[in-house]
DNA sequence: CTCTAAAATTGAAACGATTCAAAAAAAGTA
DNA sequence: TACTTTTTTTGAATCGTTTCAATTTTAGAG
C-alpha cells in the first residue's frame, strides 16, 4: 500500500480512505490513486484489514453432506443473499462427522468469521452451547435451537413424517417401513416420531425401522436388498426413506436385485424432493422443503443479528409438502 | 495471546512456539501452557498468523455448478486430499457467470490464499494469463491449460465425444443430436469436437446441434420438448448430451411430455456418470469422468507447486469410460 | 566444582491494513 | 487582506501473531 502512496504521491492514509471512504477523498486525488492501484496491480491483503477490524464479512456454512443435492440447493440460497450483502460464503462438509465438524468450527473461528451457519451432526444443544461459549454468532439451519441463545431456521419435520406415512397408510399400506439414518441424527428421528404419531391414527397397521449407515444411494442400496430378501409376510408394503437419495438407492435395490415392483407390491417416498426425483425409474414420491428459503433466511438472520443493535433470536420453522408422484399410488 | 503468556508464566514467544514448533519447547512448559490455553479458550486469530505468513494454508476452488453432482464429487476429492495436507478448501460457485468467477478470484487473492484451483468458465487463457499476472498459484481443472505457465487436470473430452458418438452410431443410429450449452463452455466443444471427428467415420449419418441456455435439468426439459416436436424426418434417432443433468431433462421431456420411447425411437447417453445414471426412469448410459480423482490430482500439484522447489508444470490428462446403460442399447 | 555445549526461553521488530487526532489546504466572509 | 470555517490530508499507533538474534537455563564432560 506504501508503494500505491508513493506512487500517486498521497500519504498511506489517503489510500486507505480511498480505498473505504471514497466520499471523504477529493475527486481528483481518487483518481490519482486508482490510477496507481491499476497500474501496480495492487490488492489489498484482507489478513491484516481483518487483524485491525476484528472480524471479516464471511460467513461459515457447515453441513453434513455436501453431496447431497439438498444442501447444495440449502448452500446456494445462503450464498445468492449473502453476495447480494456483500457477504463470502465458505462451505465446510462435516460429512456427519462429529470431530470434522468440531475442526470447521475451529477453521471458521481462527478466521474469526461473521458468523456460522451449522446443521449439526448430533448433540444439538451441547454444540449451540460450545458455540455461544465461544463468542460465535451462529443460526442453527434444519434443526430447532433454544430461543434465548440463538436464530434458528427449520422445517417441521414431525409433521414431514407425518405427511409421508399418513400418504401411504391412506393409499391402504398396512406395512410401514421406515429408513433412516440412525438416532444420532436429529431429522431421522424427527421425522420418525412423526410417523409413530401418525401410527396412532392407523392401531392394525405395523411398522419397521431400517437403519443405515449414512443417508446416501449406496446405504439405501443395503437396506433395499435387505427388504427384498424378507419372506414375503415380513416384507413391508410401504416404504418411507428419511431422504431421496435412499430412497433412490433403496428402489433401485427392490427393481433390480429382487425384481420387486414399485408401487404394486412396494409403495415408496422420499425425503426433499430433490431435482431428481421426477426423474428416478418409477417418479419418487417426496416430501418438498424449501431449500432455497432456508439458506437465504438463515443468512438473513445472522445479519440481523451481526448488524441490528436490537436483534432479537428468531426461531423460523417452514412447514413441509407433500409431492405425490407415481411411487406411492394405490394400485389399480 | 499475551494473557495466555502471563497465565503460563512465560513469554509470548513460547507461546507461540507451543503452537507452531512444540518440540522446541520443554514438555513441562507445553503442558503449562496448554493448560492456560484451554481455561482462557483461547483461539489462535487466522488474521495475523496470516499477516505475517503472507499466505494461508487455505486453497480456493471456483467451479462453474455447485449443485452439478459431479463437480461436488470433485469438490469432495479436493477436500480429502486437503484436509490430509491440512489445508482448508473454500467453495465459489460461479454459477457459470464470468464476473462472478472474477469476483471469487479477487476474493480468494485478497485473502491470500495458498492457490487456486479453478475451472474457468470462458477465455481459459485469458484467465490463466491474468492469474499468473496477478502472481497466484493456480491449477486448471476439468480444462487443459498451457504447459509453461500451470498445472492442469482434466479428462480428454474429445475422447469423451467419440466415445458417446461412436456408441450410438454402432447401434445403428443415423441421426445425432448434440445437447450442450453453447460455444463459450470449453468443455461442450470439446466433446461436440470429438462427435464431429467419429462422424467422420460414418458419412452416411446426420448431425444437429441443439444450444442450452445452462447445463441443468431444466434447460434440458426445454430442448427435449424442442426435439419431441420435431416432425419425424427431422427428429434425431439418438442423442448424446454434454452432461447427465441435461440428459435427464431431455429423457423427462421425451418421455412424460411427447410420449417418445426411450430407447426404441431415440436413444440416449449422457456425460459425467452421477450417481443418478443409474437410477433413471430409463438407466442413463453415460461417459465416466474421474471425478474424485481430479479433485485430488489438482490438490495434488497444487501443493507440490507451494512446496517442493523444483516444481515443473504438469499436464495430466485422464482417459474417460463409457458406460452402458439402458437408454442407449439397440433395439431388438 | 568448573567449564562448555546444547537446549530452552525471551522480547522487540515486522507483517499491512485502518483509525483518528492533528496539521495543512481550500473555501468562505467581512 | 486577514480571519474563520470547512474540507483534505497526514502519519504514528494499533491489531495479534511469528521470527530470530540474544540471553538464560540445563545437561554433560573433565
């Protein structure tokens, strides 16, 4: 930067303000300096604009699967507002590990970021806790948070599984499957209480719980061929996946391993209603969340809450919908 | 830092050689001060560790389509490989946008980042030349670049095309159409280049080229309805599309929209084999890219590039897979 | 116990921006 | 012209680390 006031012939100062308070500059002097950046090539070095600010207009994104289309679309809504504010999204994938997730948190904070936006793996409220301990602005994104400590921006996921299952039970399923991912992970077990309360309305039917061991096509393919071998009275005749993905693997499994037929003797549904899923061999049937929505919201609210002097915590939570496709319909 | 100091009892340099070089340092003392650190919970700040480093441990990527699960998939092998190296991987998404790719690379410059792994959208040498103007140590991804200035890794495209081509002209397909998106996206004329070339073997047979205005499932269904209107002379008898997202729309417009068999009256294949391939409404034949591979290959150099001190620049170039599907095999 | 070599510790300087009180320049007024 | 007010510009101090030459402590040898 000395080399850009020497250059224009002003003092480091004037290139600062130049720089972050045009207004404050003379009109003429601006444009001597801006020749002199242009012309040496000059980038200011953020490292030590963060040192004397204190902080940096980046904001954290920790999700667990960034290969899941769902936090891709999640990602993307969070980045399109924050680079209309003016604001850097960086993207850490945890990928539904604890430790990985505590060393973003850790990156993010030595970067000392805005703030974070966190779907955590498990433990919840021990990690909100962590978080506010720390000194870090955090909105909490597809899992509810205690109100007195921070923003969160959820989808109800009790009623999400409620939907699903009352779908399949009215469509005359009497078997109900249910795939997840295990009750260390929140959604899983949200969206299953959901459907034991819908279980409720429905005393003669039955159901079963699968778990995998990650929520992707391949641990979907597992639990499918599982299904498939099940002698005929135990096999369910409906089939609820916590997400798309394994649900796409699950079907694929049921069609091509155990020639079983979606929906005549399996009705399936998925979770998200990512872009694919009107595109899977037999159109998946789905549960919607607003992806988009969750991600602009969430960074919506950590600003408010970086730059608002009377920022109150907010809890948002969006309710799900229901997209009904050919994998869940009563046979003729 | 200084407060951990005094709690320790010792000096702001042992500190920091705790840190950074703990084996210079008495074990006793370490433990003294790993103490002090965990009761204040203090966090190193990344701002001025930065500052005086004069660069990060922190690698930028700038991919054209976050949400493209190939990409992801590259992405995810960056980031493995990277955090084994302990670097940190940031994500900018340039949503195939040429200012927006230009406004992450200022970004990731003005944070010092180690380097850049990019995928450039258009004018690749342009954009090789003024990153190596701008002094950032760069590697090309998913694009071949020119030996004397970066590394680059990418998979043959050309080869890819012929593959494609060669694969629906050996069925005994007579009419071709080409799906991609346009003139400014390298990669669509690399594979468009290699159809052009197989063509050359089967003189008898025709070749369109239909335009998307984005490589996503939508722009897809659009030119699939496109197509579906076509009167039947005019209608193609096999088509290849530039990756499998607009594989997928096309196939969901042929089939739900104009009621076209898939693959009895147009066959298909698409590019990147994503998970999804396989799950198709039709299984989608597709072209194979070592996505992983890539994401790792790039980290790779790039590392070798900050570190090793008889670095060369190296091209690496991998070779692309067909893989055959439903939607491409001859009718009986 | 003394001397020497090795290991451990110290603390001031440096990294490159922003800030702000003070100085200088420009504009306005009598 | 002389003085006041406003606008610009200046540059030293600061942010929190790392580095490295100098100093102190410890270990080893005689």
């Amino acid at each position: 930067m000395s080399d850009v006031a020497k250059k224009a012939g002003v003092s480091i100062g004037t290139v600062s303000n130049v720089l972050n308070h045009a207004n404050r500059v003379k009109p003429g002097t601006v444009k001597k300096v801006q020749r002199a950046i242009e012309e040496l090539g000059f980038v200011r070095n953020d490292a030590a604009r963060q040192l004397k600010a204190g902080n940096s207009r980046t904001i954290g994104l920790v999700v667990p699967d960034a290969s899941n289309p769902f936090f891709a679309d999640l990602a993307k809504g969070a980045e399109n507002l924050a680079i209309a504010r003016e604001f850097a999204v960086i993207i850490g994938n945890s990928s539904e590990d604890n430790s990985r997730e505590s060393s973003y948190i850790n990156l993010f904070h030595e970067q000392r970021v805005g703030g974070v936006l966190i779907s955590p793996v498990r433990g919840v409220n021990k990690r909100i806790e962590q978080l506010h301990h720390m000194g870090i602005n955090a909105v909490i994104v597809d899992r509810e948070a205690d109100a007195t400590i921070c923003c969160s921006v959820s989808v109800d996921d009790v009623a999400g599984g409620r939907l699903a299952s009352r779908h399949l039970l009215d469509q005359g399923r009497k078997h109900i499957a249910f795939v997840g991912g295990g009750p260390s992970i929140q959604q899983t077990v949200d969206r299953l209480e959901g459907v034991r309360q819908e279980m409720l309305n429905f005393p003669k039917a039955r159901l079963s719980v699968f778990e995998t061991s990650e929520m992707n096509v391949l641990a979907g393919r597992k639990v499918g061929i599982e299904i498939g071998k099940l002698p005929a009275t135990e096999r369910p005749d409906g089939v609820f996946c916590a997400n798309d993905l394994v649900a796409v693997g699950v079907m694929q499994a049921l069609l091509f391993e155990n020639s079983i037929k979606v929906p005549e003797q399996i009705a399936m549904i998925g979770y998200d209603d990512i872009d694919f899923a009107q595109s899977t061999i037999v159109p998946l049937s789905s549960v919607r969340q607003p992806s988009h929505l969750l991600g602009s919201s969430a960074v919506e609210l950590l600003i408010s809450e970086l730059q608002d002097v009377d920022h109150v915590h907010r809890q948002i939570t969006f309710q799900p919908e229901i997209v009904i496709r050919e994998s869940s319909l009563r046979t003729k």
